[in-house]
C-alpha cells in the first residue's frame, strides 16, 4: 500500500513538506484569530455605544405635572403644561427638544423660542418651585417650567369643546413624553381648564 523510501534525501524532503504545510496552517490560524478578536472589539464597543444611547433614553424623562388651558369663545386656544425632570434623570435642554402636536385636523412639529410661541414654536417659562430661575433647562427634580404652546395658531382658530389633541415631547436624548390633552365639552365662566 505504501511505497518504502529507501534514499536518506528523499525522506528529507517529506519532513520539509510537511513543516510547511504546518507553518502554512499557523500562520492562517493566527490571522484568522487576529480577524476574530478585531471583529469582537468592535461589537463591544458598538454594543457599549448602542447600551448607553438606550439608557439616555430610557432615564431621561419629563413629567408633566399639569397641563391647563386658556379657554376662548369655542375651545382652547393656548395649552401651558407645567414640567419637571423625573428622578434619575440626567439635565434637560428645552432648547434642543421638539414637541410634535397632532389633533385630528393638524399636525406640526414645534421647535423652542425664546420670545413668544407661534404656529411653529413653544416657549418656556420658569416657575418659582425649588429654586429653578433657568427658564431653558430642567436640572434638578424639585425645579418647575411652563412650557406654552400657541393652539390658536396651530389650528387656525382653537382646539374645540369635546376635543382631543396629543403633545409628544422629545428632548435631545431622543426620549419621548406623551401627553394627551383632552378638551372638555363645556368650560361654564372658567377662563382656565385642565386639559
């Protein structure tokens, strides 16, 4: 079945072979295990990235503590929600958040002003709980800010009586507070009601 080497030389030449050939598996091992550590570093690190973007998420919420609305001749025609930071939760910029306003006849996404809120912006205004004087931020859990939203011009008149619309806000994190504002079918002689 085997063919028997009788000459000294050629049985060198099988050893020699056969190191290569073992040198050959080495060296393809090892780049394939430099490959396979690279690839699990990167998955760490992406994994590390994508936990602490979630974790942003998910701490950095805003409570809404009371929403009241200014009534007019058929609705509502300004929304001022009364806001804090929830416990845990790291600083919030208003001036980088968003509310989305969605009622059944519009929708609008509203970016922060300073001066005045509009069809297109909200503003804030700080209340004096807890020591807060920043009117743009939320930084400690005890500090209060009215956030004004401007009905009448997002909807071209107000947020009628038995209505419903729903405020979304989003803060630089990307973490979302769903409000739902709820009108109701009659105000009596109040100037305010809670939404």
């Amino acid at each position: 079945m085997f063919e028997a080497i009788t000459e000294r030389d050629e049985r060198g030449q099988v050893g020699i072979g056969t190191l290569i050939v073992f040198i050959a598996m080495v060296l393809v091992a090892a780049i394939a295990a430099g490959v396979l550590i690279n690839t699990a570093g990167l998955l760490q690190s992406q994994a590390s990235s994508t936990g602490e973007d979630t974790q942003q998420e998910v701490a950095n919420q805003i409570s809404v503590v009371d929403a009241v609305g200014t009534t007019g001749s058929d609705g509502i025609t300004e929304i001022r929600m009364t806001i804090k930071k929830s416990a845990g939760s790291n600083a919030i910029d208003l001036t980088s958040a968003t509310v989305q306003y969605t009622s059944d006849t519009t929708s609008t996404t509203l970016v922060h002003d300073d001066d005045s809120a509009s069809a297109s912006a909200f503003t804030t205004e700080a209340v004096g709980v807890g020591g807060g004087t920043q009117d743009n931020s939320l930084t400690s859990s005890e500090q209060r800010v009215t956030l004004t939203i401007d009905v009448a011009s997002i909807e071209g008149t107000s947020l009628a009586t038995g209505s419903d619309a729903t405020l979304s806000i989003v803060d630089q994190s990307g973490a979302t507070t769903v409000y739902g504002v709820t009108v109701p079918n009659t105000f009596g002689n109040k100037d305010y009601v809670i939404v």
